[in-house]
C-alpha cells in the first residue's frame, strides 16, 4: 500500500488568485501535512505575496516564483524537479479536490503506470464519458464546496474502484517515470498542447494510462 506521504502536488498559477486559494484550501482539508510545490508564473494580482505568507506559516509548502511569464509547461517541470517524493501528481489552480482524493489513485499505481482522475465540471464545459457534468459553480465566487463534496462522497461509493482507459489533468505517477521521458517539451510553453504531447509519449513509451473512476476533482476553468 503507498502512503499519501509519499507524495508531492505540483501547482502552477498565473494571475488565479482566488482559485488557488480555493486549490489550496481543499487540499489542506483533507492533507494537512502533504508536500506542495507552488509555482507562481510571474502574477500581478497578488497570488506571490499570498504564497509567500502561507509558505511561512506551512512548512510543506515549496515555493517559487518566475520573474516573467514562463508557461505551466515549463513549471510543471520545475515543480516535479524540487519534489522531494518519489510519487509526483499535478493540479491545476482552479481544481478542488475531496475526500480520498489521493487514496483512490494511489490504489491504482505502479511503476510505469500514470493514474488520472476524474473531473466533475460545470456545464460551461462540453460533456464526455471521461467526465461527469455538474453544476457546483462557475467560477470562485459562486462555488457550493459543501455540495460538491457531498456529491462526491455519494459519487465514490457508485464508482468505487472502477477504471478506465484515458489520461486527463490532474494524474500522478512515479518521479522518475516522469523524467525518464524527459519531462514537458517546451515548445508547448505557455499552452495548450503540452498535455495531448506528453500523453503521447507515455503511450509511446508503453506506460499504462488508467482513470481512477472514484477519484474527483471539481474543474471550473
């Protein structure tokens, strides 16, 4: 059984200051004491000081900041490299996570084998089998956390230990599977095709690429 301990989160942000104050939270919640690595890519809005004031008051924060604008390409990268855990996952800024979260991806991992999870999303988004359409909020000033979260406590024991066959943000896997294939290309930087690039190469490189159907995210955008 992997521990939870053996993991560091990953999480860019640029210009996102309510949504990674909301990412920040939910993680919090559920793993006081998880190892984070937050990437501030160069904001204006308030989002570095707002991390510098947590990372002193939480000693499993790692924190850096960029200058100018790099691309959570680029970050991502950088984030996995200051991991101190063998196990590396990515989160985006505006994700929130619950209950389990971790634990029902973990159970799904081995080496050369990249778990993602499962994203419930407002309907601003398209619909697909790999998600399940949700209204819990548009955006950070009208988010029903508590809603969310009871849906996904239900949601878990409906899907509970299901996968299937995909690869979407946010997913974790082994370090050094990461950079086995040589991270991000950052010809993708800033975005949008680091993922689809990426995806690709762990097929190529004959990694197994399971969605834990009972891990939840809320995405909004």
């Amino acid at each position: 059984m992997i521990l939870v301990n053996n993991v560091t989160l990953v999480i860019p942000t640029y210009n996102n200051l309510k949504h990674i104050k909301n990412a920040y939270t939910s993680i919090r919640k559920w793993y006081p004491s998880l190892e984070l690595v937050l990437l501030d890519d160069g904001s204006t809005d308030g989002t570095y000081e707002w991390l510098m004031e947590t990372n002193a008051t939480d000693s499993n924060v790692i924190l850096h900041r960029s200058d100018e604008r790099v691309g959570h390409t680029i970050l991502y990268d950088l984030g996995i490299e200051m991991a101190t855990n063998e196990i590396i996952g990515i989160l985006h800024a505006d994700m929130i996570v619950t209950e389990n979260y971790l634990e029902n991806l973990l159970k799904h991992l081995d080496k050369g084998t990249v778990v993602c999870a499962t994203r419930i999303e407002p309907p601003l988004h398209p619909p697909g089998n790999e998600k399940i359409i949700q209204n819990f909020g548009l955006d950070f000033d009208d988010l029903n956390i508590s809603a969310f979260e009871e849906f996904a406590k239900k949601a878990q024991l409906e899907y509970v230990d299901k996968t299937t066959k995909g690869m979407f943000a946010p997913w974790i896997l082994y370090k050094d599977d990461f950079q086995r294939i040589g991270g991000h290309d950052p010809l993708f930087a800033p975005f949008p095709y680091e993922d689809s690039d990426i995806f690709q190469r762990w097929i190529l490189a004959g990694y197994d690429l399971i969605q834990s159907r009972d891990s939840f995210v809320y995405h909004l955008t």
